[in-house]
C-alpha cells in the first residue's frame, strides 16, 4: 500500500484529534492492515466462493481447538507454568494461544479473586517462549516428507517479521521470549536460567519433523510439572508411523521415561495433546 493512501474503504482522515471514523470502520482499517502485515491467515483458496467446504482440510483451525482446550486445562487446573511453542514460523498459533490464554485467565480471575486473593496461581503470570530457527525446517529426506514441507528451508520466517506479527496481532512483546536457532544447537542448558524459564504449562511441539522433536523433548525435561500439556501438531504426518516424525520421537522418549505417564487429552486431525504426570509408586 502506498504511504499516505487512505486504505480501500476506510474514512480519509485530516485529523486524528478533530475528526475520528465510526468503531466499525477503525475496525476494518485495523484488520486490513494487520492482514497486509501477515499477522492474520489470508483465507485459503478452497474458501473460494463457490468451492464446497472439504471436511478435514482446515487443520490450522482443528489445532487451534487444541490449543485452546490445551489451555483451559492448564486454567482449569490451576497449574502455574509458561506456553512453551516450538515451530512458530509467522506467529499464527503463538498469537492464537496468547490471545485465548490472556481470555481464559482474565476471566478465571475475575470470578475467583475475591476469595483467593493470595492464591500462587492467581498471582502468576504466564510467559511465551518461541523457539525456531527462523530460517525454516533443517534439511531432511525429501521423499519422506508431503509436498507442502519440501524445498530449500520451507517456512522460513525472520525473526524480525515473527515479532512484528506478534506486535500487529496485540501481543505484549514483554511477555515474549524468542530463542532463535535449530534445535539440536539452540536447546541448551543455559536457556532456562538465562530466560528464566523453570516450570511449562503447555508445551505446544509444532516443528513437523521427528529429527526436529527429538532435541525438543530432551530439551524440556527439565521444565515439566504435574499437568503439563504436552501437544503433538503433526500426529499423523509420515502416513500415521508410530514409529515415525513427532509420534515416533515422543514414543520413543516416553519408553525413556517410565517414571512419566501420559493420557490423552484430545486428539482432532492431525493434533494430538497429552497431560504429563508422575507415575504413582507400585
Ligand atoms: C508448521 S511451522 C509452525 C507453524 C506455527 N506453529 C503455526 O501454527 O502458526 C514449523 C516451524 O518449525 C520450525 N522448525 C522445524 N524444525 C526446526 C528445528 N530443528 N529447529 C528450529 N526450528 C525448526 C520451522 O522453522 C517452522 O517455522
């Protein structure tokens, strides 16, 4: 758009002080340029006036639903922690779970506060941590992977261009910490303490690869509390393998670990969620 050019439809405006347009047309100059900036989904082309609806071809909007039972769990259950994301690319689902997190608790809030004023949960604040190379998924056997995941660096996204997403899209850039770089060099011991990172609420593993999930998987280990939620976005990619991409890594790290045990939360093509909690002894 060029600079100085009323956007298509909006008011012309002289003067921000003397003359404001209605609500409903602020509303629409606001979405229009946030969508020009990205930070909102352009309508996919089988939205296409005249093309029926495909069920099972909207998954971002099927792991949306996740994520938002993912985190009226966490609410529901008082459980202090952050919204760890791992695969972000333009921010779409970080921006959608900070949104609906900031929602939920506002409202959790609002009915209980009279009576638990002092209560840990109450008083915490949740953090959003996005991890991604911010130059695209790593290389791997092409063959193995669908078409929309193929090419030199698919889904590369800047850093810069995440965050001004997020800042177009209402987030809070303060709640927000990036740890940018592939997984396998990125994920180190020293994250947590230099990010303050210590206790995860939703941990939301979106980076389409098993090779990508591996590194993650060991690398929150440290970060898990009684509830975590744990989601798989690319369940059923590799033609539903157990022992392949996201499903192969975490079932492999679940054997690792029988002192865990996982039960499924929810599960809507191709998402899967699980709640993470400490075996009971004998
Ligand atoms: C499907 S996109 C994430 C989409 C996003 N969660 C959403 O729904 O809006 C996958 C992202 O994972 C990142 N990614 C995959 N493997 C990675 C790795 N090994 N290290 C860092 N980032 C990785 C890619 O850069 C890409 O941005």
């Amino acid at each position: 758009m060029r600079e100085g050019v009323p956007p298509e439809g909006a008011m012309p405006v002289t003067s921000s002080a003397t003359v404001r347009a209605p609500g409903h047309v602020r509303r629409i100059v606001a979405h229009r340029v946030r969508r020009l900036r990205g930070a909102i989904r352009p309508r996919a082309k089988t939205e296409a006036p005249g093309l029926a609806e495909i069920p099972g071809d909207r998954p971002w909007q099927h792991k949306w639903n996740v994520l938002e039972v993912a985190l009226a769990f966490a609410v529901a259950n008082n459980i202090v922690g952050d919204y760890l994301e791992f695969g972000v690319y333009r921010g779409g689902s970080f921006i959608h779970a900070y949104r609906h997190h900031r929602q939920l608790f506002e409202r959790y809030t609002l009915a209980h506060q009279a009576r638990h004023t002092d209560d840990p949960f109450l008083r915490s604040k949740m953090r959003f941590f996005a991890f991604d190379s911010f130059e695209g998924l790593p290389a791997s056997e092409q063959s193995e992977i669908p078409l929309h995941w193929r090419g030199d660096h698919a889904m590369s996204f800047s850093e810069r261009r995440f965050l001004a997403n997020l800042e177009a899209g209402g987030v809070d850039l303060t709640d927000v910490a990036t740890v940018p770089g592939y997984y396998d060099i990125s994920l180190t011991p020293d994250v947590g303490p230099r990010l303050g990172l210590t206790r995860a609420a939703v941990v939301n593993v979106d980076c389409d690869l098993g090779i990508s999930t591996v590194p993650v998987l060991e690398f929150v280990e440290d970060f898990l509390v009684d509830g975590t939620v744990l989601i798989f976005d690319d369940w059923f990619y590799y033609r539903g393998h157990p022992g392949r991409g996201e499903r192969g890594a975490f079932e492999a790290w679940l054997a690792r670990h029988p002192e865990l045990v996982a039960s499924e939360l929810m599960r809507l093509y191709p998402t899967v969620a699980f709640i993470l909690n400490q075996r009971e002894p004998g």
